[in-house]
C-alpha cells in the first residue's frame, strides 16, 4: 500500500484518538498526560504502526533536540510527510501536525538522531510498563480499521 496525505491524516487522527482514549497507551511512562511529555513513545507506536501498514514507504523516527535548552522532541516522517502527533502540546499548535518536510518545529528541535526501526534500536518496548506489545497491535488494528 501506498501512502498518500490523505490517508496519513486517516492513521493520525486515528492514532492520536487511540492515544488519547487507550487505557493501555495511557499506563506507559509519560503517555497519562498525552499530548504533553509523550512525545518519545507516541511517535516511536505510530512509526513502528505505519512501517507494518506501508512496508515499502520509508517511514523513520526522528529524534530533535533543542540546541539552546538540550530539550527533545520526537515525530515521525513517512517519505517526504511530517507526523507529528503531539505538536499540540507547543503553545503554538493547536493540533497535531500533518505537513511536507521539514517540519516547521525543526526551527527548534534540529534533528539529531533518524531511527528506522525504534522498537529495535531505542529501549522503548522494554520500558513501557509491560504495555509496549498490546498497546502496539491495538493500534495498528485500528489504524487498520479505517482503511477504505
């Protein structure tokens, strides 16, 4: 399958639903005051998601950091598209970012790490609380679930 802008906005907002409303999701480290500090985890679910949904797309998990403050900040590019499903938490955003590249938040976080395969070279599916495997498929199901 291939992704066009539409259906990628179909998987965020989908995505950030489940996000938002998966009791699962929300007992991982970080994720109960989604869209606030749960950036890392969110971005790392819906890129590994959309890598199974579109397995010849490049899909990469793009780690930012803020140059000034050391701050991070993590969203996911799918070839050329921006997903970022916790933009929200920027008092300039009032939604979650769906844009060409590059991302105007890399203004802040420039990049400084691009990931392939997160749940493999970051430690993320050994430090969610248990929650990493079912909170994964649940949501790919879902994404999955709107397909046309």
């Amino acid at each position: 399958m291939h992704p066009t802008f539409e259906s990628l906005q179909r998987d965020m907002a989908v995505a950030v639903d489940f996000l938002l409303t998966s009791l699962d999701a929300r007992e991982m480290p970080c994720m109960h005051s989604f869209p606030d500090g749960a950036c890392e985890r969110s971005a790392a679910l819906l890129a590994v998601a959309l890598a199974r949904k579109y397995s010849r797309a490049q899909v990469v998990y793009i780690k930012g950091r803020n140059e000034d403050t050391n701050e991070l900040h993590f969203w996911v590019e799918v070839n050329d598209t921006v997903l970022d499903p916790t933009a929200h938490q920027f008092p300039y955003f009032s939604a979650p970012l769906l844009c060409e590249r590059p991302s105007p938040l890399e203004e802040i976080f420039h990049r400084d790490e691009i990931h392939l395969q997160p749940e493999v070279s970051t430690d993320l599916p050994y430090n969610s609380n248990g929650r990493w495997e079912i909170t994964l498929e649940a949501m790919y199901a879902a994404i999955l679930a709107v397909d046309p």
